[in-house]
C-alpha cells in the first residue's frame, strides 16, 4: 500500500515513511549529501541549531525563507558547494520539512525530492507498504510536495494505492513541466518575490543526484538501506 499524507498536522505512524519538502529542505539535505557532507541534522527551532555549533558542523536554515543571523548557510540547495560542505556535519532548521520529522514514527525515514527521484523509487520498491509524507507550507498543503509524491507514486507502479496516493498521482500526470508547477505553487511564487527563482530552477531538476538519505534517528546520512521488501 502507498499513502501520502498532504500535511501531518498529527503524528504519522508507518513502517517506512518518505520526507518531502521540494522548496527546500529535502533538497538541501540530497544536496549536501550528495556534495560531502557526512550528515544533515534536522531540528526544529533557531535556538537548538546555534546551540550546536562547532567549527566542523555547519548551522544552516532559514525563518521566513532567508538565514537567520549567525547561521553559517542559507535553506538555498546552491549554497551547498562541495567546496563548502564537504567533510562537515550540518545541523538543518526549516519552517517546515525539519519540523515534519518531529511528527513521524517510523522504523525507515528517507528523504526525496525531485533531485534524486529515481533513487528513491528504486530504493520503495523494495517496500510493500510506505507512507509519503508531505512537509506543506505553513500548515497547509503545498502542491510542489504533493507533486513529488504523485510522481513516486506513478513511478512505482502496479501497487496498492489509497485515495489520497490517487489524487497525489493524478497532479503529477496533470503537470507537463516541474519547473511551470513549482513557479506557479504559492511558495513558489513567494520565493520568487523574494530573489530566490534559482533555487525554483534547481530544485525542479529531476535525477541529478543518484542517491537516498536516510534517517538513524539523529540525522540523515548516506550510510544505511533497507534489508527488505518485508516493510
């Protein structure tokens, strides 16, 4: 069975779970990883992430879209240059993918994002049974997350699907382009206003990164995988 869940406005209880937040944080987290760094640690507020600072872990986010001060790098997935990251631990506060982690119990949590799509789905089908949990914006649903979830879905094929993978799949079939829809959703155009339409452009980018971070229960890091199919 494949669920997805919009926005988890309660706690979310599966086997195996999937982060999305397209714009940005789950793109931040493939990015850096993908770049060097050794692991992305997500919490929930800008007090907790300054507390951690050390000169090998990088603090890193955003309120309201921009970095707050003393943060060492922004929530733009560009920021993350190998040249900057590589070698270094991250610890991640966003408004919203970091704090959708606080609300899901798993045994599996990866993270996805248009960049490393394929993976992704490669790495679920090993799964009978996982639940796509989009981060939304603000409380509500944000239809770039909902987009990559309905790709996932398309993309793993003849499962079981409940009603809300349905919808999620048929907004991706409706799509013609990522970049159009991730332009027009309302985060989108928000991060436009505000200077930020490059990260709009790399973030609708699918397959650049053939990888899948995974969640130890501290931080994503490349360093495990699933067994098994038998979750």
């Amino acid at each position: 069975m494949i669920d997805v869940i919009f926005v988890p406005k309660q706690k979310v209880k599966s086997d195996v779970c999937v982060l999305i937040d397209v714009l940005r944080a789950t793109s931040v987290i493939v990015t850096a990883l993908a770049n060097g760094a050794v692991s992305v640690k997500p919490v929930s507020n800008v007090r907790k992430a300054l507390a951690e600072k050390t000169s090998n872990m990088l603090v890193c986010g955003e309120r309201k879209s921009v970095k707050p001060r003393g943060f060492d790098l922004g929530n733009s997935p560009t920021e993350y240059s190998r040249e900057r990251v590589a070698g270094k631990r991250i610890v991640l506060t966003t408004s919203n993918g970091t704090r959708a982690v606080e609300k899901i119990e798993c045994k599996i949590l990866y993270a996805a994002s248009f960049l490393n799509l394929s993976a992704v789905v490669q790495q679920l089908r090993r799964h009978r049974h996982f639940t796509l949990v989009c981060s939304g914006q603000n409380g509500g649903i944000a239809v770039e997350d909902v987009l990559c979830a309905g790709a996932i879905v398309a993309m793993c094929g003849a499962k079981e699907k409940s009603d809300s993978a349905l919808i999620a799949e048929s907004v991706w079939k409706c799509s013609d382009s990522v970049f159009r829809s991730l332009c027009e959703s309302k985060h989108g155009q928000e991060l436009i206003e505000i200077g930020f339409l490059k990260d709009i452009e790399y973030c609708s980018q699918i397959d650049i990164h053939p990888i899948v971070p995974v969640f130890d229960g501290t931080s994503f890091t490349l360093r495990k995988t699933a067994q098994s199919g038998q979750v």
